[in-house]
C-alpha cells in the first residue's frame, strides 16, 4: 500500500471514535481483497468529491496545493504511482484515524446504488461491513430506496460482543473461547454474578452427545446433535449446581444459535483432572513419584491458587459461596479461587499457609496448615527435611519454622480477623494494663450484642453496628481514593473497565457521594434525591420532568436546601497551560478549566431558567410531594479538576505557578474549583480527623 507522510487532521467537535485501528484494519483488507474498485461505476475523483471538498484540503506532495492535485497526478497521469487501495492511507481524508463518522459515510456511499449498482452484490457488502462494525457498536441501514434500491446510512447499535467468523467447528479452540466470553458478557448484563464468575476459569468445548439422549417429537433431534462441555477446576464443581447451569445455558445456547450451531442442544459441566504426572516406563520397579520435568528457562503459565502476602492486596478478596455449604476465598482482581497464602518465597522452598474454611451450622470457621512446598518439582510437592540418625530425608508434619516469614503469616491472621462472619478462635491469653482489663473482661467469650455493648460502654455514646460498618466502609474507600490519585497502574487498570478517565471518578463518586457532602463546602451536600448523581439538568431532566447533562446535580441540608451543580473532570487534567503566557512569570490557566467552568456556569443557567419562582417543590409522578424543597436563587456551582502536584519542580513547589492558579480560582464568581488532592485532603479530615 502506497504510504504517504502524517499531517495533521482537521479535529471535529461533535465526532466520535469507537471504531478501533483493529476494525479499520479488517474493514481495509476485506475491501482491498474483493478485487473490485471501491469507488465503483464512478471514477476516483467523482466518487471522494461527494464526500471531501477535494480543492480546499491541502496536498501530501510539496509540489502541489491540493487534494485534488494529488489524485490527478499520481492517479490520472500516473497511475502506477499510488495502489489501489491508496484512499485508506491518505492522511487528509482520515479514514485510518478519524472520527467514526468520516469511515462510516465513506462506507455508505461505497454500497449507494450511484456506486454499486448490483443490489445482491452492495447487499453481501453491508453484511459483512456489518459484521466488522458490531463489535464497535455501528451497523448500516436502509433509510429509503430510490428505484426500489435501498439506500444505506450509518446508525448506533448494541455492540455485538467479540467476533466469531464462521464455521464454527468442534475444534475452533479459540473461537469457542470467545464464544465463551460472549456468554460470560451476557450473564454480567444481567446480573447473573455467580455464575458469571464461575463461567471465567472454564473452558468450552463440542462434542456430539453419542445419542444418549432420548429424542422427543418436534425437538429437532438427530443423531448428529452436540452438546456443549463446561470443563471447570474441580474444586469449584460443586458450585455449578442446578440454577447455574440453567442460566449460562439460557445465555450460551443464544450465542450458538446465532453462530448457526442449533445442533447444540445441551450443556455438560465436567470437572477438570489437572495435569497429569509424568510417568517412566519402568515406573512399577520405582518407590518414590518421579519429578516432572523441568524446561529450563521456559515455565508455564498455568493459573495459581496462591495469593502472595507480601505483594497482593487482601482488599481483593472475599468469600465466596458460604451459603451453599463450600465457602471459598476468590481474587476479584484476578478471577481465580485461592486455597494457599504464600508467606515467603525462596528459590527452592516456599512457606505456604493453606486456609480452609468449614460451614458449622451457619458460621465459617477456618482451618489453617503450614507447609513447605519444593519448587523444583512441578506438582505441589512437600519439602523433606534431613533428620539427624535417619537414612533418608523425612517429610516433617509436626513442625513448620515459620520465623523467616513471621510478619507474612501474621498479615494472614488479621486478614481472618476482620472478615465480617468468620468464626475466629479467642482461647489465646493477652497481656493488657489500666483500664484495657476492664474492657477484655467485657468482650472474653461474649456474643456479638454484647461485644457492641462493652464497645458503647467503653467509648461512650449511641454507637450502633451500622455506624461501625460505616466508619469501616469509609476507611476502605479512602484507601482506595489514595490509590485512584496516587497509583498511576492502579488507576489505569480501572480505566481500562470504563469509557474513560472521567468515567472512572465518576463510578467513584457515584457509591461514595458523602465524599461530596463533607468535602465541598462546609455546609453539608448530599444528593438531590435518591437517584444517581450524575443527571440531566435540561430537555427530559428532574426538575421538568434527553437534555443537558450535570456530573452531579446535589442540595445542602437544611430546612430549605440550596441547589448544587458539580462537574467532575479527572485528577490528570492540566489546570495551566504547558509554557508561560507572558515570561517568566505570569501563567494563564489550561483551555480544560476554562471549558469546565463555562460548562457548569451554563448548567446551572440553564437550569435556573426551567425553574420558575424561588423555590423549587418536587413531586412523584402521582402528585404526592416528596418533601424536597430547593432554592434556585444563584446555584451553588463546583468543579473537581486536576491537582496541586502539578505545580511542583524538582519536589519543590512553584510560586509562580501557583500565584497564577489562585488569582484565577478566586476571581470567578459563583464557582469554586476544587483539585483532586484537596478533597482527598478534605474526606480524610470528615474520617481521619486530620
């Protein structure tokens, strides 16, 4: 393909691109690889002058001025300079890298009836142009007909999920992987969390079901029907019981059918037997298991069931399945089930302390075992131990030495401590002084409405269960507040699930929006009502009844409530323009802050202007008050952007810069900007106390 030097594209204020490079670049070689021209019964030039302005965009070549210079030149009077297929490359026409809408009209009149005038031809066309464009969420459609010749245009569409090209063949292991994530993506869409978590670490597979099943009249049974197999971690195969196995089939039978694979009437769940050991032929004259063998400077990646204390989180766990009598710990972060908590890890040897937890009557109660495990032997092997006067190594069950590893283990047996439900053994003696005597006397051996008592005598006041959930629930988001603004990984792990850096914080925000009662003004803010921060403000909103649309749309407490109109914006955006308005000292602020500070002046404007009188009183739908009632004199008006870090040199902080911010924050009337750091500071005062 010819190629031609980048130049900057005209940008596109209402574009979209959720069109990936990927898909671009399967759209390209589908359309190369039919043979035929894409510009169709029209020439090049008549076919790019419905689409571009072909004399106002300037030329790749430094000969020239045009565009349309270009074409003539190197496709006219020369036409072996550019391929074919040069149109997808050229850098003003954007087809590789602009917005969605320039690729998708370029595909609309490459199938128009002017272009294509073979209807089953532009037909076969949209279908697999389609198929290429589902995942991505667009599709063409007819929109009208001229000479009963449909004409297409491009339209949002559900995406379709990962694509599988048919056939679909009983072999295809990585289309059936994918198949097997569009069944998971299904389950997630519909809250089925269970199974959904259970279907991660399985794989899928057909198979013809060998005529065991029976047929029934009108069922479309042959001797050639499939059955799809679920081959899981036998340890979790208890879990797939009967209500999980309805619901990945209802989701998996769907995906088949559409993939015309309707032979496959039914779902088998079978558990895995791992990897075999490696065996030597005179493996009967042998005494001890041989080793497997060991690839040097190759290993394989095979899922753990180890969760490394030193390195992983333990807010990444929880329990799974304690009320179906097989409770189990699981890494969300990983999607894996965990069985053994590495202490320390030594070339050859590994302290491992393995956890199983036991269902008595309702409440789980763990069941710990130190061991030692040899990595040089591929399977879980135990370590022996050389004992003094024996013969031959021993495997040692009476004791583990834990102290290379003491602090690991001990993180362990906090992390126990604080699950919510676990059954800790409390025999053990402690030494205490003063007044703490008092207050073990009060909790040894006592249930859990007497422990809140001996906790309300020994602090004071009304302190209720809930209030100790929700102290301890806020503790854990402000952690992970820290994490978001201070951990550039972590943070891009959780953009990678969302639509966008924004969408993140706005996730964030939306479960914890006491970080905005407390945080913004001394005043306290909470929601405007029992609905999601984010709202829409204008058009179909909340107070007339699409529209514009606030990041937060909030109200102070009181008897009568002020309204409030929060943006939020990301803790990465500049707050100053890159380089010196006016050298070397004055800094004008970034074009992001300007734009978020009109945005939500314009807002809360709009707003207003729905909103007749001085007070706002809301009703539901059946004319019964709700009890709210604002005022709309002058909205309070927030925007969270940014950070102060960015005004550090060196780790030292910049007078000049951020003299130039604060004039700026503290000359606009009716809103406060507020960075990052600064509510993060704010939210640990309300729970920190600091």
């Amino acid at each position: 393909m010819t190629q031609f030097a980048a130049s900057p594209a005209p940008q596109s204020t209402q574009s979209t691109q959720r069109i990936t490079t990927l898909t671009r670049r399967d759209i390209f070689d589908y359309l190369s690889g039919e043979g035929a021209p894409w510009w169709g019964r029209l020439d090049e030039i008549d076919f790019l002058g419905s689409l571009y302005d072909l004399d106002r965009l300037a030329s790749t070549d430094s000969r020239y001025t045009t565009a349309r210079e270009d074409i003539i030149k190197h496709r006219v009077d020369n036409p072996l300079d550019w391929d074919d297929d040069w149109v997808f490359e050229y850098p003003p026409f954007q087809l590789h890298e602009g917005p969605d809408e320039v690729l998708l009209a370029f595909l609309a009149r490459l199938v128009h009836p002017e272009v294509q005038p073979d209807v089953d031809r532009a037909s076969q066309q949209v279908a697999k142009l389609n198929r290429l464009l589902g995942p991505d969420g667009w599709t063409l459609r007819a929109f009208k007909f001229i000479s009963g010749r449909p004409v297409y245009a491009p339209a949002p569409a559900p995406t379709t999920g990962p694509l599988v090209s048919l056939p679909l063949d009983d072999d295809d292991t990585g289309k059936l992987d994918l198949v097997l994530g569009q069944t998971c993506s299904l389950l997630d869409r519909d809250g089925e969390e269970v199974a959904r978590d259970l279907l991660r670490p399985t794989v899928l597979t057909l198979r013809r079901d060998g005529g065991f099943y029976h047929p029934i009249p009108g069922d479309g049974w042959t001797d050639a029907t499939y059955e799809a197999v679920l081959t899981v971690p036998s340890v979790l195969l208890p879990a797939f019981t009967e209500a999980v196995i309805n619901a990945v089939w209802q989701r998996l039978e769907g995906v088949l059918t559409r993939l015309q694979r309707a032979d496959v009437q039914s779902l088998v769940v079978e558990g895995d037997m791992g990897p075999l050991p490696a065996v030597s032929p005179d493996w009967r004259d042998q005494t001890a298991e041989p080793d497997l063998p060991v690839l040097r400077g190759f290993r394989i990646g095979l899922q753990t069931t180890e969760f490394d204390v030193t390195a992983q989180d333990f807010s990444d766990l929880e329990i799974r399945d304690q009320d179906q009598g097989l409770p189990y710990f699981y890494d969300t972060r990983g999607s894996r089930l965990i069985t053994d908590f590495l202490l320390d890890d030594r070339q050859r040897v590994a302290t491992l302390c393995n956890v199983t937890l036991i269902n008595k009557d309702g409440v789980l109660s763990p069941r710990i075992k130190l061991w030692k495990k040899d990595k040089s032997k591929a399977a879980k092997t135990a370590a022996t131990e050389a004992i003094p006067g024996t013969e031959a190594p021993q495997i040692v069950k009476a004791l583990v030495d834990t102290s290379d590893a003491h602090e690991s283990f001990w993180k362990v047996i906090r992390f126990l401590e604080s699950c919510v439900g676990l059954d800790i053994p409390d025999s053990s003696l402690r030494l205490v002084v003063g007044d703490e005597a008092e207050l073990a006397r009060l909790l040894a051996d006592q249930d859990r409405t007497t422990l809140l008592e001996a906790v309300r005598a020994a602090v004071g006041g009304a302190l209720t269960e809930e209030d100790i959930r929700l102290i301890s629930n806020r503790k854990a988001q402000l952690q992970r507040f820290d994490r978001l603004l201070n951990d550039p990984e972590f943070f891009q792990q959780e953009r990678a699930q969302v639509a966008g850096p924004e969408a993140v914080w706005q996730g964030f925000f939306e479960k914890n929006s006491w970080i905005f009662g407390y945080g913004l003004t001394f005043v306290a803010c909470g929601p405007y009502d029992d609905g999601k921060l984010e709202r829409i403000t204008t058009g179909a909103n909340i107070f007339a009844g699409a529209g514009k649309r606030s990041d937060a749309v909030m109200r102070s407490r009181g008897f009568i409530s002020s309204l409030l109109f929060c943006e939020i914006k990301t803790h990465l955006t500049s707050l100053l323009a890159s380089a010196p308005y006016r050298a070397p000292d004055v800094y004008q602020v970034s074009k992001e802050v300007v734009g978020a500070v009109a945005q939500v002046q314009k807002t809360a404007y709009k707003a207003q202007q729905l909103v007749s009188g001085q007070l706002h009183r809301q009703f539901r739908d059946d004319g019964a008050p709700t009890g709210i009632e604002v005022s709309t004199v002058r909205p309070r008006q927030v925007l969270v952007i940014g950070s102060l870090s960015e005004f550090t040199d060196g780790g030292a902080a910049n007078p000049e810069k951020i003299t130039s911010f604060e004039q700026y924050r503290r000359s606009i009337q009716d809103v406060e900007v507020i960075t990052f750091d600064e509510l993060y500071e704010r939210a640990c005062f309300i729970v920190q106390d600091r």
